[in-house]
C-alpha cells in the first residue's frame, strides 16, 4: 500500500521553473500551425496577455505512491475521493491518511489511456453518500467504451454499494485511447459527460455523426442516466453537442455555463463553452496539425463553432476548476487548468466569452491530472504519475 507522507514545500522560481521569463517564452514560441495559416478567428483567442504570477506559492504533499491518479472529488469531512486508473478508488483523508482500495467497483479495461477515470459527489453527499464515476468499459472482442456508474460509499467508506452502470458509449471500439470521460453536474438533476472519439482514423469521423456517441457531449439524467440532450431531430437523445476530439477537462463556471477543455492533435488543444446543439468541428476543424506535420483540416468550416481559446503548442489539459475562496481573492472567478505536457496549472481570465489574460504556475510539478478547490480556498491537485501525489496548493506564509 503506498505511504501518505505530509510535507511542506516553497516553491522556489529555480527549481520549479515558475518564472515570468518561462511563461513568455510560451508565449513567444512559433506554433506548430503557422505553416498553414492558421491565424485566430478573432481577437484574443490565443495567446492573451500574461497575468501578473500573484503571491509565491507553497505546496503541502498530502499522499504520494497513488498509482496514475485520474479523478478528485471533495467529501464534506475534509478528505478526498481519488481514482486510480488501473481501476482502484481510494479515500485521502485531511491528515493526509490514505485508504484501502473501496471495493465494489466494476471491472475496467486498464490499458494505456484506458482505467477508472473521473469521479464525482452528489451536493448532498452528506446525506446520501451518492458517488458517480466513469471508466473504460471493456466490451466483446477486445473493444470497450466509456461508461457511466453511480453507487452509494458505504458509512465506514469501505465498499461503493446499489452499484448501477446508467449509461454507455456506443460503439465500442479496439482502441487504448481518447475515452475523455470528463463528468459536471448542471444543477438541474443532470450530468453532461464529454466523451473522447477514440482515436483512430475510422472513428475519428465519427464525431460528426450525431447516430453515435464517439467525440460527444451527453446530458443525462444523473439519477438513472436517462436522456436529456439537445433534442435536435436526427440526434442521439442524450446528445448536447458534437464535434469534440478528446475533452479531458469540465467544469461550470461562476455564471452556471459549463466550461470543456479537450485536447488537439500537435497544438489546437481547445477551451470551448458547452452549449446547447453546437458542433464543435472536430475533425473537419481544427487549429491542431497532425503528428507527422501534415495540415488536418481547416481553421473555420461553415456550420461549426469556433473556440473561445485555443493553444498551440499544446499544453495537454486536463482536469478544470473555477477558482472560489479566500486564500486567492485576486484569483475569485478565475479559471484554473492542469496541464500534462507543460506540467503546470493554467490560469484564465475569462470575462464573458472571452480569455482576457494567461499565466501559468508550479512550472514542473509534475503532469497535473485534476484540479479542485478546497472549502478553505486552498487548491488540490493530483499529479498522474506511477507515484502520483494529492498536493495541497496555498499562498506562501
């Protein structure tokens, strides 16, 4: 079993690399789509002005030895759900203890990208101990899908009990890769899940076909993950929007929009506002280039929705929180983002539609998986590695 382990650490510039220097050689560096033209829809829609990097910070490590940790949701005592991805799902306590694997989890297909990914409380968890997850399903003859399950965490935390799989992605397909699998709630009773298209050339196309679920986002009834998408004729029930590659970050932002981070191919990683019926482009669209060099598609198709923000090069995002608390007033309403190959926390300003400004923090951590807020303003972050940590993030002193 891994050994928690609590100790506080400064981050110092040198070590971490968490200068503004770095942060504008981000800024300043060619991307990869210039050799095909690939200049913005409009006005800062990338690369908007650096933020000021605000107060130093300090991390407290609260459990390391977590193995390629994925998803992080807060329970009401302080301590933390955690998912691992070969398919195991632990408790993080305050004081940094760390639990048994829970039992009572479905069977995932744990290869490559593929595992156990995010996890989600109900808001009155308190009460009802309800938790959500989604995971790579496997499926006949070597396929598998993402998956939707909802449990009930046994008093003493020992067991995920009334387990129930309420939805699934059709079709499975032979692949390790691209599930997303990010889940927000919509305050309305439902859960909209941004799903991956896994992949491959062939189901890569299938993001645009509303018949399928592949490069989607599906709102579900979270009770019993009954459909309650967009309602367009032609579409899937569930459907809330197309066009999508690999979303690995969700969150709703401090005026009830949902927010979606996914991942493009070399550059063209993407923010998008989730709305109702839009299509999102991919793989017709796109500010990404394929990993050989060669262009993948046009910046603009008529019919499809531009991104609020794109990057290029690619940072990897991944899991996404809006920032509310005390610790960082300065910070109140901010977006905040993992990301995996810069290794880094990202952090938004967005005013209306709009990213109005950019800066990046703890340059070197490690690949930062999931993103969350603590009731006292503290930020908690997991990094995905063999020897995953749960990082409590706060102002120095």
């Amino acid at each position: 079993m891994p050994v928690p382990r609590s100790a506080s650490l400064t981050l110092a510039a040198a070590s971490l690399l968490a200068t503004a220097a770095c942060a504008q050689d981000y800024f300043d560096g060619a991307p990869n789509g210039r050799a095909y033209d690939q200049s913005p829809a409009f006005a800062a829609q990338t690369r908007a002005p650096a933020l000021p990097q605000g107060p130093e910070l300090q991390m407290q490590v609260l459990a390391e030895g977590l193995e390629h940790p994925w998803g992080l949701a807060g329970l009401p005592d302080g301590s933390w759900l955690v998912t691992e991805r070969p398919g195991r799902m632990r408790i993080v306590g305050a004081d940094g203890s760390l639990s048994a694997p829970i039992e009572g989890l479905p069977q995932v297909d744990a290869r490559d990208q593929g595992g156990l990914h995010d996890v989600s409380v109900a808001g009155d968890f308190a009460q009802t101990r309800r938790v959500w997850w989604t995971y790579a399903e496997p499926r006949e003859g070597g396929r598998n899908a993402t998956a939707v399950a909802t449990g009930i965490l046994s008093d003493d935390g020992t067991r995920m009990e009334q387990v129930e799989r309420i939805w699934q992605q059709h079709p499975a397909w032979a692949s390790t890769k691209h599930f997303g699998a990010r889940i927000v709630h919509d305050g309305q009773g439902h859960i909209l899940v941004g799903l991956g298209e896994r992949s491959d050339p062939e189901p890569r196309q299938l993001a645009q076909d509303p018949q399928t679920t592949l490069g989607k986002v599906v709102r579900i009834r979270a009770s019993d993950g009954a459909p309650a998408g967009a309602g367009v004729e032609g579409w899937l029930p569930e459907i809330w929007s197309i066009g999508h590659r690999n979303i690995q970050g969700a969150a709703m932002g401090p005026d009830g929009r949902v927010w979606m981070s996914e991942h493009g191919p070399r550059g063209g990683d993407e923010l998008n506002l989730i709305e109702q019926a839009e299509n999102h482009g991919w793989p017709l669209a796109t500010y990404g280039t394929n990993y050989n060099g060669a262009q993948m598609g046009a910046t603009q198709v008529e019919g499809t929705d531009q991104p609020v923000y794109y990057w290029d090069p690619s940072p990897a995002l991944s899991g996404m929180a809006f920032y509310d608390g005390a610790m960082f007033p300065e910070w109140q309403g901010q977006a905040l983002l993992g990301g995996l190959q810069s290794q880094s926390i990202h952090r938004l300003r967005i005013e209306g539609d709009e990213v109005t400004g950019e800066a990046r923090h703890l340059q070197g951590v490690g690949r930062v998986r999931e993103i969350e807020v603590a009731p006292d303003g503290a930020i908690v972050l997991i990094t995905d590695h063999d020897d995953g940590r749960l990082i409590r993030v706060t102002p120095e002193g």
